[in-house]
C-alpha cells in the first residue's frame, strides 16, 4: 500500500495516513488537515522566544531561589557570554543565572535564559569544566530544541482563532510545556548534538575542550550509588557512551584549546559539593517549594507516577499537603532523583550584573582566550 503524507506540519507530528483508509474515513482526513493546521498556526517568533523564556526562567527561579551574590554571577556571566558570543546566535539577550540549592543541575531556557546550580558549581574544578557546562545549555538555546520540541509535539491544543502567542491561553499552556521539557530535559538527539557542538564551542573560544567530559565522570562517580538516574545530563545517552563519544570527538578534530583555568575560578567560586545523601530534598507536589527552613520527617517514596516528571506539576501542591515536606538523607538509594528534587533557596529575585563586550574582551585576554 502507498503511503502519502499531507503538509509538512503533519510530519512534525507523525501524521502519516494509507490513502485507501483517508478516502474511506473522510472524518479522519479533517482531523487530520485540522491538527496540521493547527501546528503550522503555532509559530514561535524570536520576540516570543524571549518572552517565553522570561516565563519559563521565573518558573525555576521560584522552585529553586536564586543565589545573591553578584560577584557569582558576574563571573558565570562572563564565562558565559565569552562562549555565547561565539554561538550561532551571539546577539540573544543571554542571561547567566546561578540556582540556590545543592543539586547538581542546568537548566537552558529559551531565548537565552542559562541556569546553573550552586552544587553544579561545587562539583565543578575550574573554568574549562564550567565552561564546558555552560556551552552545552548554551548550544541547546541556539538550535531551539525547547521550541522545536513544542512546535513538533502534541501536548499543546490550539483552534483556529488561538493563532499565536498573543493568545493569554495559549501562551500559558506553552510556558508550562516549556517548563516541563527543560526541567525533564532533552531526548538523546538533541543532548548528543548539545555535546558534539557545546565542545566545538568551547575549543573555539580557547578552552580544554576536555572540560566536560571531566565533569561528567566526576558527575558519574558522584552518583554511583544511586538506584536512579540523577539530575544533569542523567539519562539520555549513557554516562560511559557519552564519554567515549565526545573523546573520540576531540582526537578526531584535534582539537587544541588549552585553558583551564582553575585559579581563577578558585577565586570566585569557593562552594564545594555536598554528598549525594546529604542533600535535602523536596517531594514532588509538596508545597513550600522554594525552600523553608523547617524539617519534616522522612516519608515512605510514593509509588511511581506514569506521567513524565515536570516542573508545571512539580509547582502544584496537592490538597492533603500545606505545610513543607523537606526531606533529608536517603532520597538517593530511595530511587529518588535527588538533584531535581533538591530544596531550593527562598529568594527568586534574578542579580542584575552589567558586563560589558568590553568586560567579556578583557576577561578573554587575561585568561589568554581567543
């Protein structure tokens, strides 16, 4: 039997249709063109990708605070800016913004907004690793996989007259998918092609492109003891594929950065990691997300949920549960994903840092950066 597809918003979401069955089913050929159109209806421009991004970024702010320390975040952002300014997209309004929990994490919204842990900086031993961190969720934002993942899926339902993100509705419902895709993370394409550009980019800039690989099996060491995957680049592909891939990778394009700089990260960044079991954690559903300072005795894990963990349902107390229910100790060996889970500090307020194409010329030439 032939197969024939109709628009090309029906291959984004996997329309394919035999024509013996479309001609017999005139009702499904409708839904069909309906559910085309309504895809080819939902374009996400650059404006709205910043404005989305905004959303998103604030959703993550609020589950896990905000560090307070502008000396921090001048430093990320400088880091960040010296590689994003060399991306596909070097003139996204890129913001820098350092989490306050002990989870180690990165989150990369649309339109340029980068989110990094305290713990990922903790875990982290000088600058070509966070580098390497940042150009990942950096490489993410230029090639739009939190939009393309949006555009292409099914989870937003749009009708005709909900044409665009002006819409208030459909701008919400997109947030929270938005919210639920970064906080999940990628699929295995597109994390492999955030590995495989994120260290061309950084060996552009003049880092070891190394860095990375070096983080991640310092990540894998940290979390053997876990019965579940854990937090930052956990689950897609696996730790020990990832790093043969990207050594591969750096022999074969001889690759030749050499800054790692770690004295000068010792200089900024003085947080060390916190042990696995150590860090407390937050339930999903459980209110007081942002962090409170109140302890609550352990609870027996919950049994597993089907739907996908996200940060629009992490956001939503249920109804038997007013009061924090922080957890502390065992989360890991418990199946629980402790680094997505890990309490957050009560503060979202982002730190304002001014830094300058100057500023980002100047920290290049100290740390002999190209």
């Amino acid at each position: 039997m032939k197969w024939k597809r109709i628009t090309a918003a029906a291959v984004a979401a996997s329309t394919w249709f035999p024509v013996a069955a479309v001609a017999a089913d005139p009702p499904q050929l409708g839904r069909i063109m309906k559910r085309a159109e309504q895809l080819d209806s939902l374009h996400i421009s650059e404006p709205e990708e910043l404005r989305l991004g905004e959303a998103v970024s604030e959703k993550v702010r609020v589950r896990y605070g905000v560090v307070q320390d502008a000396a921090v975040h001048r430093y990320v952002s400088l880091v960040g800016l010296a590689l994003a300014r060399a991306s596909s997209r070097p003139n996204l309004p890129w913001t820098f913004i350092v989490l306050d929990t002990d989870g180690v994490n990165a989150f990369a919204a649309p339109g340029g907004y980068i989110h990094v842990t305290r713990g990922a900086l903790g875990l982290v031993a000088n600058e070509a690793e966070l580098a390497g961190v940042l150009a990942h969720e950096i490489i993410h934002v230029a090639n739009k996989h939190a939009v393309d993942a949006i555009q292409k899926g099914k989870a937003i339902e749009i009708t005709a007259s909900e044409s665009n993100l002006q819409n208030k509705a459909v701008f919400s419902r997109v947030v929270d998918q938005a919210a639920d895709i970064v906080m999940a993370g990628f699929g295995r394409a597109e994390e492999i092609e955030s590995d495989t550009h994120g260290v061309r980019l950084v060996n552009k800039v003049g880092y070891a492109p190394g860095g990375l690989a070096a983080f991640l099996a310092r990540l894998s060491a940290r979390n053997k003891g876990a019965t579940a995957k854990q937090g930052l680049f956990a689950s897609h592909p696996e730790m020990k594929e990832r790093l043969d891939r990207l050594g591969r990778q750096i022999a074969s394009e001889k690759m030749d950065g050499i800054a790692t700089l770690e004295d000068r990260y010792r200089q900024v960044i003085s947080y060390r990691p916190v042990a696995q079991s150590e860090i407390a954690v937050v339930p999903e559903g459980s209110a007081g997300l942002a962090g409170s300072g109140a302890k609550a005795e352990e609870k027996k894990p919950e049994e597993p949920k089907k739907k996908g963990f996200g940060l629009a349902n992490l956001l939503k107390p249920t109804g038997t549960e007013k009061k924090s229910a922080e957890v502390t100790g065992s989360g890991a060996s418990r199946g629980v994903d402790t680094e997505r889970n890990a309490r957050g500090g009560p503060v979202p307020t982002r730190v304002a840092v001014n830094v300058t194409p100057a500023d980002v010329a100047a920290f290049k030439r100290e740390g002999k950066l190209r």
